[in-house]
C-alpha cells in the first residue's frame, strides 16, 4: 500500500506501519490507528454501559465485587483463577456475593493485587 | 537504591517482539531493521481460532511469542543471556544487577500493568515484551515499542507484570545480548526464513493456519454477527483484536 492511502490523522493510538513511500522505497511511517479513530467512542460507550449494567446488578447483590472486577478486565473465570493462584472451584465459591464478606484480607489482597487496584477500591465498591 | 540510566535510543516499532530484539541488537552495534528481523526469523504466520474456552473467534498474525528471538538467535549466532525465576524477589534482584551491569534488558510482562498506556488500551496479554534500561528508585524506566516516548514505571508495577500467572505465564522472563558474532553473513538466514516462512503458510495440513486459515477467516467473519447480542458489541470486540495485534 501507498503511503498516503495509510495515514490516518488521530492523537488518540500511534503506531508503526510499513508501507511503499513517494520514491517507491519501502520503510516506516509513523500513524495513527483506523480502527481506533473511528471506533473508540463506540467501545467507551460499550465499557460504560457494562459497567452502569454491572454496577446495578452489585447493588442489588446479584454479582460480587471480584465478578464485577474480572468482567470490567475481560478475564474468564479459569484465567483469572490461575492469576490469583487459587484452585477453580475454590474460586467459584469465593465468587458468590454471599461468601463476598466472609474473605479476609490475604485473599482479598492476592485479588487486588492482580486487578492493579488497593483493597479499599474492591470492599468500597458497593459503596461508590 | 541507586540510580543507573543507560543511554538508550528508544523507537517505536510495530511489533513488540521484533521491536525488542532489534533494538537490543542495535544497541549491542549490530545494526538490523525490523523487517529483517521479522524475515529472517519467518516471523509471519496466520491462524483463525475458535473454541469453547475463547469467548469470541480470534486471529493471529505471528509466530508464537519468544520465536522471534529465539530463531534469531540460532539463525545469526547471536547468544541472548535469558533467565526465568521462581522467586519474584530473586528476579527482581537480577533485573536490577543487569542494569547496574550495563545491559538494557528485556523482559516479559503482562501488558495490563503497563500504566503508562491509557486505560482502555490495557488488557491481560502475557505475551508483551518491554525493555528496561533505566533504575532509579522506586521506578524503573522503561522503552516500549507502542508507546512514543519511554516511560516510567513503579518498582511493585513492573513485579506484579513480570510474575503475572495464568496462561503464557512470563516467569520473570528476561534476556540480554550476551555474545554478538563480529561478522555475520545474512545470505544464508534470510533465505532461510524465507523458506520457513512460506512453509508454514503454504504447507501446513491444517484447515485454519496458514492460508487456510485466511480462506477460512474470510468465510467465518460473515458470521460473527450472530455471535454478538448488538452492533455495539460487535464494535467492542473488533476493538479489542485491534488492540492485541
């Protein structure tokens, strides 16, 4: 492809493309992302509105915090489990928003420790 | 803690694998583009998944993570010193004598923790490759090949990152140039590659790798409308391939 057919104006994700240039070399021009210029809004809606969705479904005491936390990153439940070093079935049952309060704080604090937030963050989030 | 930079030419690339060992290649003064390392390794590939375990089809355009470097490495004869960890703090200590040493490093991560990304960029990938060249501190500075500039990241950050579990677990991966050959002859390794590579596109017999895999995405992807609940979704989903390419 032509260099100029490939380069899209936008601020919001750099990268690096190869393409053929005026002098038909071949090399590196700097870009910004199709896909992210005309998509990103869609896909910030999409984040808030599952997490509008997620949040109700918290309150009401449907979900727990940890479900709520593993959705919001895109984590299915076996991976999230390998991450945090506990067994799968052991996960599930600490997953329930029932057994959510029963956790202490070195379980919780493995939990928060992959979700890259504090502890305070996963036991106020019922709150805020 | 003390303080140690290495002067580093930082560079955006367009792949992180290939981004990592060229620059490390050129830092140790063997100078290679990225698409000579990416041909010489037969970096290209093609595979359209599906299974139960994915939540949704993917794709992928290159060979396996740690197969750019390490074909690289055989191909050229250029000997990396790599090193993977049980225990984070001995890792940690190694990461941080690499630098004093003097050798830019690159390690493995979990891309989620690299915060200095915006937010909606960062997912769980276990295959992502920065390189450290810098400690100061409580933070370590670190050139990504995403990302225009380096950046600094937090000690903990970068620990978390680098002993992440789950699938494709980094262990603590990390590698240096250790031995460069004075001359290298690049004849043989790139026709090499160019084999490599078209086998592995042309003649595996498997219906979704390789060109197969093209044809097959190209019939699938008509599909992957019923597979959402709404457009939004589907935006959503096209978005986060976007991401991990």
């Amino acid at each position: 492809m032509k260099e100029k057919d490939l380069y899209i104006e936008s601020k919001e994700q750099q990268m690096i493309l190869y393409a053929e240039k005026e002098d038909e070399s071949y090399g590196e021009i700097a870009t910004g992302s199709y896909a992210t210029k005309h998509h990103l809004p869609e896909f910030i809606k999409y984040k808030e509105t599952l997490d509008k969705e997620l949040r109700k479904e918290l309150m009401a005491g449907k979900i727990s915090p940890l479900y709520y936390f593993m959705l919001m990153q895109d984590m299915g439940p076996g991976d999230l489990a390998k991450r945090v070093g506990v067994n799968r079935w052991k996960f599930k049952k600490q997953m329930k928003p029932e057994n959510f309060d029963k956790l202490g704080d070195k379980i919780l604090e493995k939990y928060a420790l992959v979700f890259g937030v504090s502890i305070e963050r996963i036991k106020e989030l019922k709150t805020h | 803690m003390d303080t140690r930079e290495i002067p580093f030419e930082h560079r955006m690339a367009a792949h992180c694998e290939t981004g990592t060992v060229t620059a490390l290649l050129n830092h140790g003064g063997l100078t290679l583009t990225e698409p000579l390392v990416f041909g010489i390794a037969g970096g290209i590939f093609f595979g359209y998944l599906k299974s139960p375990d994915l939540p949704f089809p993917m794709f992928i355009l290159r060979s396996k993570p740690g197969n750019i470097r390490r074909k690289i490495s055989k191909r050229l004869g250029i000997k990396f010193a790599e090193s993977r960890f049980k225990n984070p703090s001995e890792g940690e200590a190694a990461l941080d004598k690499a630098i004093r040493d003097g050798h830019p490093t690159a390690v493995q991560v979990d891309f989620f923790y690299m915060d200095y990304m915006p937010e909606w960029q960062r997912v769980h990938i276990n295959a992502h490759y920065v390189i450290v060249c810098g400690v100061n501190g409580s933070h370590y500075t670190v050139s990504d090949s995403y990302y225009k500039q380096k950046s600094l990241l937090e000690r903990q950050k970068m620990l978390t990152a680098r002993f992440a579990g789950g699938m494709m677990a980094p262990k603590g991966m990390m590698f240096y140039t250790d031995h460069i050959p004075e001359k290298i002859d690049l004849t043989k390794p790139i026709i090499t590659g160019i084999k490599r590579a078209s086998f592995n596109m042309t003649r595996l017999p498997i219906p979704f790798l390789g060109i197969k895999g093209i044809h097959r995405f190209a019939e699938k992807v008509k599909e992957w409308p019923a597979l959402t609940r709404d457009a939004d979704e589907l935006a959503d989903r096209i978005m986060r391939i976007n991401i991990l390419l």
